[in-house]
C-alpha cells in the first residue's frame, strides 16, 4: 500500500507539471512510462526468486541475499 501511495503521488505531481506545457507533458509520461517498466522489471525479478526457492532451485541464503538486492534497486521503497 505504502508503494501504491507513493506511485499516486507521483503520478499526480508529474501530471501537475505536465499541464504546463506540452514538452513538459511529454518528459513527465516518459518518465512515468520508464519508471514503470524498471519497477515491473524488478517485480518479474521477485516473483522468479520466489519460484526458484519455491522449486529448490535455490537456498533461503541466496534467496535472501537477492531479494535484498532487488530491494535496494527499487525506486519505490
């Protein structure tokens, strides 16, 4: 929920920008397109580690030591 309101917040401050002009417009949806794929990105990351673990393809250690890893990477924290 914490990410989803901060996602919010940003969506509306850089649609608050993007009313300025349209270069403006344009910069903020391109950012918000980028900054979507790269968090999807890391969520298809998770949901691998979680099946590699799930199928013993991994242990608890390397599971850990990745997802902390994905964590640091992510922008929505």
């Amino acid at each position: 929920m914490k990410k989803f309101a901060l996602f919010l917040i940003l969506l509306v401050s850089f649609a608050a920008v993007g009313c300025s002009g349209k270069f403006w417009g344009g910069t903020a949806a391109g950012t918000l397109a980028a900054g979507g794929g790269y968090e999807y990105n890391l969520h298809r990351q998770k949901q691998r580690i979680d099946e590699d673990l799930n199928a013993g393809r991994i242990t608890q250690e390397e599971y850990n030591i990745r997802k902390n890893q994905i964590e640091r990477d992510s922008l929505l924290q």
